[in-house]
C-alpha cells in the first residue's frame, strides 16, 4: 500500500457559480476538522479575494480554475499566475474538461499553463480524461497516456511530484453518471504508470492523483478508499456545504 506515501486532497470545483455574497455565506458554512485531507475550493476569479479573506485562519485553501501562461502583456480578459499568487491563491486547476471543450484547450497549452503555474509557486491541478466516445472505442487508456505525457512533458521530477492529476472521465462530469469505483481506481492507477515509465516508481508514488466526475456525499467513501484514488475534484456537490463536508471525512488520508 502506497497510499500513504501522498497527500490526499479533496477539491471543490465551483465552476461558474456563486456571487460574492453566496461565497462567502458557504464558506461560512463549511466546518473542515480533522487533518486526513488537504481541503481545497476553487472559486470564479472574482470570488478569490473574498474567499481568501472569508476561509480566514482555517486550513481551506483558495484554487484559481484557470490561469494564463504568460507573465503580463497584451492579453486581454487573462489572469496570471503572478497575479493569483498575490491574493493568495495556492492552487489552481489547469485543461478541465470544460475548458478543452468550450474554450479550445489543448495539450499544449495545458502544459504552459502548468510551467507557468510551478514557475509561480502554484500547485496545478492538471485534469485528464477520456470522452464517453473514446471508452467505447476501447482507447481510454491511449486518450489518458496522450494527455499524461503531452500535458507533462518537459517537467523535472521534483516538478511533477508538486503536481496533481484529476482524472475526471468526461462523460461523468455533471451528468450524475460516476465511473465505478473500480473503474476510478484503474484509470487512476494507469496514469501513475505512465508517469512511472517516464519518471520511476518513487516519483509516481508521490503524485496525488485525484478522481472527479460526479463524487457526492454517497459515493466518496468508495471511490477515495481505492488505492489509486487520492482524493477528488467535485463539482455540484462542492456547492453544498454538508455534502462537501461527508466527502472530506470519507478521505482516506
Ligand atoms: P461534478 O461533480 O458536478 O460532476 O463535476 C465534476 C467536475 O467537473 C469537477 O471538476
């Protein structure tokens, strides 16, 4: 069992929901104990300040759900990692399934996002996963080493060992439709072999790889006791306090 070995992380990904005023009234409403987990909620951008201020002296952490790889410039309508860095955002989440789909994410800029995301001191959440079209095609394994080691590529070993994966199956996501735990926890365990054929054993033992794709407070607890499985990116159901809370005490630690 190398579980142990690394940090379990729990996620919230509000996407593109919540005022200011509704943020703050959740995280008021989150009660995170315990130290199994490391608790991260991923806010709109115009959330980020009021989170930080509103998580205040508990162990919630602020994510960023997207950010631009260049330092500054003629960008317009982007956010840098600089810049989240400054209101102290600690994480961020890089090519989620929604951003490939709607906003042209590739690979490529998947993997600058993420060099810009370390070179700030930003930990990445760098999302994978296969279309429902592609698992029928019998090619998940193919789509996640493609995304693995294109999305990865060029990083050190201490790099990737600060990064964490989601592996967020795209036909799960929102539609209520959760990959079994046993299928969470294969496709989890072949994307650390893929990092392991690039990087070794001990590295890939390191890298938290989360699962994501609508967890809820039901199902968490047999999902995250997979293995494979160190923790997870939750949608909808990050947007409900108590169910958010029974996710983070299923973490397995
Ligand atoms: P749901 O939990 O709503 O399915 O969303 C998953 C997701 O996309 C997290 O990034």
């Amino acid at each position: 069992m190398n579980k142990g070995l690394r940090k379990t992380v729990i996620a919230g990904n509000w996407k593109m929901n919540k005022t200011r005023a509704e943020a703050a009234e959740l995280i008021k409403q989150l009660a995170v104990d315990g130290d199994k987990a490391d608790v991260v909620i991923c806010v709109p951008y115009t959330n980020l300040q009021t989170a930080a201020e509103a998580v205040g002296g508990s162990s919630v952490k602020i994510g960023a759900q997207n950010v631009h790889y260049e330092k500054s410039g003629a960008f317009t309508g982007e956010i840098s990692a600089d810049m989240l860095k400054e209101i102290g955002v600690e994480y961020v989440i890089i090519g989620h399934s929604e951003r490939r789909q709607y906003f042209g994410e590739t690979d490529e800029t998947v993997n600058r996002r993420t060099r810009a995301a370390l070179n700030a001191g930003l930990i990445p959440i760098v999302c994978i996963g296969e279309l429902l079209d592609e698992r029928e095609a019998n090619i998940t394994e193919e789509v996640l080493s493609r995304q693995t080691k294109l999305g990865l590529a060029g990083f050190t070993a201490d790099e990737i060992k600060k990064i964490i994966i989601a592996y967020e199956p795209v036909w799960a996501i929102g539609t209520g439709k959760t990959a079994t735990a046993a299928q969470a926890g294969e496709a989890c365990g072949f994307i650390r072999g893929v990092i392991a054929k690039i990087h070794g054993k001990d590295v890939a033992d390191a890298v938290t790889i989360q699962y994501g794709g609508s967890m809820n407070a039901k199902n968490a607890a047999e999902l995250l006791a997979q293995e494979d499985v160190d923790g997870g990116l939750i949608g909808g159901a990050s947007l409900i306090a108590e169910d958010f809370g029974t996710i983070i005490n299923a973490a397995q630690g």
